[in-house]
C-alpha cells in the first residue's frame, strides 16, 4: 500500500543497482517526510549498502531517480548533493584530531576557522564527547569513533543522514539528546 506525502524530503522513484549481471538493487521506490527515522532491514547482500550509497552519490544507479527536496540529484557527484555518510568502518582520518575530522568538511568549504571552532564545539557536546577533541581517533573507543563520524556528517547539517551503521546507539537514546 503507497503512503502519499505531500512535500517529501527524498524521492526514490525506480531505483536500479546492476553490477554486471548481478542485480544488487531492483526497481526500488519510496518517499520519506522530513524529520523521519527510517530502518532498512534485510540480510546481508540484500542491497541496503547500495541504496544508501546512490542515495549519497556515491554509487550511480543503473536507472530511476532520486529528488531531494524536490531537485533532482541523481546525477549530481556526491559534494554536490545535501547528503552526508556514515561509514561502517567510520572513515576518520587517523593523523587529524578528533575536532579537526569533525570540522573537515567545513574546512573544505572554507568556512571561517571560530565558526568551524563554535560549529566542533556544539558537536562534541551533542554525541557527548566534550574534552576529546584533541585526541586521535585511535585513542579512542569504537563508540566513540563512531561518534565522532556522526557529528563530522552532522556538521554539514545534510537534509539526509545516510548510515551504513546505527548512528543512534543506546548512549543518544537515552541521554535525551
């Protein structure tokens, strides 16, 4: 049964995924309402990773569309799209800080160093890891690597989250954040 959703945040509208003869994603579609939390379930190899990555731009479908926000971007590379990633194994950069992976990428789209600094701050605080900013992201734990990527996708405030992981573990359930 289709759901309609006046003005949906994303689009997905026939998606296909073919790597050679190998279907990885077939003729997906759906719509998502901004502010909401969606799962997708399914066993390994069932496509979920792919989906995600065409989503962020990162892998080009085979054919169908995908609107953000009413634009479409299925051709867009990924810096051009409001997206950001998760990866599973987090992708931090082992000779950066802790606040210099998370103000990354807005470094890279030069934004004012005290509003990287303020921008870092407010994020540390939000995945609860305040003080840690200075440390290399081996000094840390898994979970808290895994923060550390969190708030480095949330610092470009992307209209869509993309997570190859659960980006909300137990710590932000229950912190009330």
């Amino acid at each position: 049964m289709a759901v309609n959703i006046d003005n949906p945040i994303i689009e997905i509208q026939n998606i296909t995924k073919r790597f050679g003869q190998m279907t990885a994603v077939d003729n997906v579609s759906f719509s998502l309402e901004k502010g909401k939390l969606v799962t997708f379930v399914g066993p390994s190899g069932c496509g979920k990773n792919t989906l995600l990555r065409m989503i962020s731009g990162l892998t080009e479908p085979t054919q169908g569309k995908i609107i953000l926000d009413g634009e479409g971007i299925t051709t867009l590379r990924a810096n051009a799209r409001d997206t950001a990633m998760v990866f599973q194994n987090y992708a931090l950069f082992p000779h950066l800080t802790v606040a210099q992976n998370i103000g990354f990428g807005l470094s890279i789209m030069k934004r004012p160093k005290e509003e990287i600094h303020r921008e870092v701050e407010r994020l540390l605080g939000l995945v609860q890891l305040e003080g840690l900013g200075k440390r290399k992201p081996q000094e840390l734990s898994g979970g808290e690597q895994q923060r550390v990527a969190l708030a480095r996708a949330l610092s470009l405030h992307p209209k869509i989250l993309c997570s190859l992981t659960s980006p909300f573990p137990i710590w932000m359930q229950t912190s009330g954040s």
